[in-house]
C-alpha cells in the first residue's frame, strides 16, 4: 500500500482511508468489524470519523459510527496500529449535538473531544478535522455563497486554533485538519498558524469525484503550494458514478433507497455526465466503480481517498481499484468529458 505524508508531519497516510459514516444504521457491527478487519490486512490502517456520524444524522444514532471503531480497536487491540481521524461539527441546526447548538469554540470543541474520545475508547486522536466552517459559507452543493445567514459573526479562527492547541499540549490530539473548507478559510487559518504560532493544518476533506473538481478551481494550489493535501470524500458520488441510480433506480439496500439524499447528485447537467463517465469505464474495460476511484488516488494533490462500502463485494471492488493502471489515454478521455460538462454536482 502506497502511504503519503500527512501535511508536512512526520506521518505517513494510506492512498485510501475507510470512511465510516454508514456504520451504525445501514451497516451494523458485525458488517463493520469485517470491513475493518479486511482493510487492515491489505494495509489500510486509516480510518475517519465523525461525532455526528452515522449518517443520516439523527439523536438516536448520533456517535455511533466513533462506539463502533472503538469497539473494534479495543476488541482487536489493535489502537496502535491505526491512523484514526474524527471530527467536530461546525455551526448547524442539530441541536441535539452538544448543549443545544454547535459552534467551533473553546468550550464545545473540548466537550466534542472529551465524547468522541470516550466513544472510540482512546486516549489520543491522530487528525482531529472541523467538519465545516462555523461561518457562512457554501456547503454540500449549495448553490452560492452566503446562502445560510447567521445573526451573529463566526467563531474567530483563533479562538478555534487555540482550543486545538490546548488539545495538543494535552496530548489528546496530535494534528489538525479542515473539511468543507475554501480556499479563504484554509489561507487565513494558515496564516494566523504562523503568525500567532498556532497549529498548522495538516490536510482538507472536502468532497471530490469525476463530477465535482471544483476543488482544482483554488485549493489543489493550496494543497500542493502548501502541503495541506486533500483527504477526498464520495469518490464514487454516493454510488451514482457506479450507475446504478440511473434511469431512476434505486438498488434495494442503498443509500438512494433507504434514505433519498443524493439531491447533490440530481442536478439537470448530472445524468448526462455521470452516463458518459460509466461508459468511458466500460470502454477501458474497468468497473466504474474502480475507474471512479482511480481517478481520484492519482491525483498529485490527494493525500488520502476516503471511500465507504456497504458490501464486502463493494470493498473488493475498492481494493481492485488500486490495480487499474491509470494511462494518458484515460487521462484525456476524462478530461474531454469534463469539459463538456464541467462539475455538474459541486
């Protein structure tokens, strides 16, 4: 297995990590160790999290994706041996989180580090990631800037940074990270890191595929300028790039099906993008699913390709994707798509 290093610290990452946000509802325990088990032994010791995973995310399993890693690592006694990454959520409407409101500052970022640190039976957090900005800003496909309108300004970063940086003299987090961030938020953290000798962000996770790269429109830059490389969610979109929620279908068992949620996938320009890339995959006599994810472990920006599985079957897939040599000719062919219909899912 390939490893990169994370930022600019002494840690080396997987080219693929195993996202968990499905554990707890669409994949039960059981399902979940065996996923575990099987990417450990192909060397893929990384893992993220999130407190408000599983997802969909709701009072009753909020925190149980982290319950489930924990049990696994300590049933397994294998925490020395994985890379572990979780997240704290930024400001949103799930009052149930923490005291009634979420905010990135001093005081709710410890109580969220003190859970998740509970829940996943550890006493350190090796990338411990803001999962979205607590000001206003775009996200999950919103349509443009400033589309959420708070009454009040956001957290200040040095607040935020500072209250990493408690944790990190602590002992219970080791690095840092964004997730959902813009090229903004990424450039003002950093320079106030140097400034104020605060932490240095290590890595971004933001969501990247064949039908979303407006992540090289400012960040890819960033990531390469200043390693701070991306850590890339929904490689294959929710499954769509797989093709089987075409023509309206909807697989019993997946995500589609038992909780809608694809509407970043479900754009007018989608269908026609995301049939040609199943059929460039097809015409390179490559599963779309592996073609998808090949794509974005190439990439010089990628630190970590984030992807989650329903099925062992999915997972193997997943695997089989590191095998598919990825050739100027693919190379081309995606990019003459891309052009036709660039990001029709940002």
């Amino acid at each position: 297995m390939e490893r990169r290093p994370l930022g600019r610290t002494d840690l080396k990452v997987p080219a693929l990590c195993l996202g968990s946000m499905m554990y707890g509802e669409q994949i039960d325990q059981a399902e979940a160790f065996r996923q575990m088990d099987a990417c450990l032994d192909r060397g893929i010791d990384f893992i993220d999290t999130a407190e408000i995973y599983t997802i969909p995310p709701k009072p009753e399993t909020q925190g149980e994706s982290e319950r489930i890693v924990g049990r696994w690592m300590r049933e397994r006694g294998v925490r020395d041996r994985i890379i572990l990454a979780t997240k704290v959520a930024g400001r949103s409407p799930m009052t149930w989180i923490r005291d009634g409101e979420t905010r990135l500052d001093a005081r709710q970022i410890r109580m969220a580090v003190t859970r998740s640190l509970e829940n996943l039976q550890t006493d350190y957090i090796d990338l411990y990631q803001l999962h979205w900005p607590d000001r206003s800003v775009q996200l999950f496909g919103g349509a443009l800037y400033g589309y959420r309108h708070y009454d009040e300004p956001g957290v200040p970063f040095a607040e935020t940074l500072g209250a990493l940086n408690d944790l990190m003299k602590e002992g219970k987090i080791r690095h840092i990270g964004v997730s959902n961030e813009t090229p903004y938020g990424v450039m003002a953290m950093l320079k106030l890191s140097e400034a104020a000798g605060l932490p240095r962000i290590q890595s971004i996770q933001n969501g990247y595929n064949l039908v979303n790269r407006t992540f090289e429109m400012g960040l890819a830059e960033i990531a390469h300028e200043e390693h701070v490389g991306l850590l890339a969610y929904s490689p294959i979109a929710q499954g769509v790039l797989t093709g089987k929620y075409l023509d309206g279908a909807k697989p019993p068992g997946s995500r589609g099906e038992m909780f809608g949620r694809l509407g970043r996938y479900e754009t007018p320009a989608a269908d026609r993008a995301i049939r040609g890339y199943v059929k460039l995959a097809e015409r390179f006599g490559v599963d779309p699913a592996a073609f998808a994810m090949q794509f974005v472990t190439t990439r010089k920006f990628v630190t970590s390709n984030i992807f989650g599985a329903r099925t062992m079957g999915q997972l193997g897939v997943i695997f089989d994707s590191l095998d598919v040599a990825w050739t100027e000719e693919m190379e081309k062919a995606v990019n003459d798509l891309h052009a036709e219909a660039p990001n029709p899912c940002p």
